[in-house]
C-alpha cells in the first residue's frame, strides 16, 4: 500500500499540478495574489475550502481546478464527485512569493516592490495602510484609461 500512495505522489510531481489522492501527501503551495492550475483523476463536482479568506478554488472543467493564494496561511481543500464522494482531501500552503519581491520598513510602516526588472508597487497583507490604498488608487486610474 506504501508503495501505491508513494507512486501516486511521484506520479502527481512529474505530472506537475496534479491533487495527490493520498492522505499524507506534502500541501499544496501557491503564492498569495497567484493563481495554479491543478489537475484531477476523477470529474469533480464539489470543491470545498476550509478557509475561503486563505485560499480559493473554482472548477475550470470536471477535472481542471484553478487554486488562487487570497492571503497567507494553511487550509484544507476537499473535492468531491457528483455522488458526493471524496475525489482528494490536501491542504494548502499560502506563501509570499519570494523572487523578485522586496519588503521595506521604515518604522513601523511596511511596502511592498515587485522588482523584476523595475521595482513597482505591490500590495501584500501586513502592507502600510496608506501605501495600499495609494496603490490601489493608481491601478484603478491606470485601468480606467485603458478602457
């Protein structure tokens, strides 16, 4: 049985963004403000996310999902088959994206620059308060203008 649950992970790593079936699989990472594609064995008609303000999940196609990072910390995803049968059951793991990123305090004021090649802002949780919604503030200007 090891060996099954051991194939099935090493399987699920080669196949990229595969949902290991197994119980006690490693979690399943993605980066606050980013999206992953995972793939299922089975259609799936039911995804269920333990804490909807950590992570969340939509059903692409029946086995398509796509996982979005909402902000840091770990849940549990839990997908289901139209009969209400459990296709995987994993948690999650929200991380800071680490490349690229530069994290400045100045006191206790806290921004956040995406530098890749240019540094702009970005907005993270734990963020300055005003830094956000400056940030904020200028994106919805530059979408407006390109409407």
């Amino acid at each position: 049985m090891f060996r099954v649950l051991s194939l099935l992970s090493l399987m699920s790593l080669f196949l990229g963004t595969g949902i290991s079936l197994a119980q006690d699989s490693a979690p399943i990472e993605v980066n606050v403000n980013m999206a992953r594609v995972l793939r299922i064995s089975a259609p799936a008609s039911t995804v269920i996310v333990g804490n909807p303000g950590i992570a969340d999940v939509t059903i692409q196609d029946p086995q398509t999902l796509i996982l979005t990072g909402k902000s840091y910390g770990q849940t549990n995803l839990i997908v289901l088959d139209g009969q209400g049968q459990p296709i995987a059951d994993t948690l999650l793991d929200v991380v800071q994206m680490q490349a690229g990123v530069m994290t400045v305090y100045q006191g206790q004021s806290r921004t956040t620059l995406a530098c890749a090649p240019v540094c702009q802002p970005v907005i993270m949780m734990g963020d300055d308060n005003t830094f956000t919604s400056q940030t904020l503030a200028s994106s919805q200007i530059v979408e407006s203008a390109t409407q």
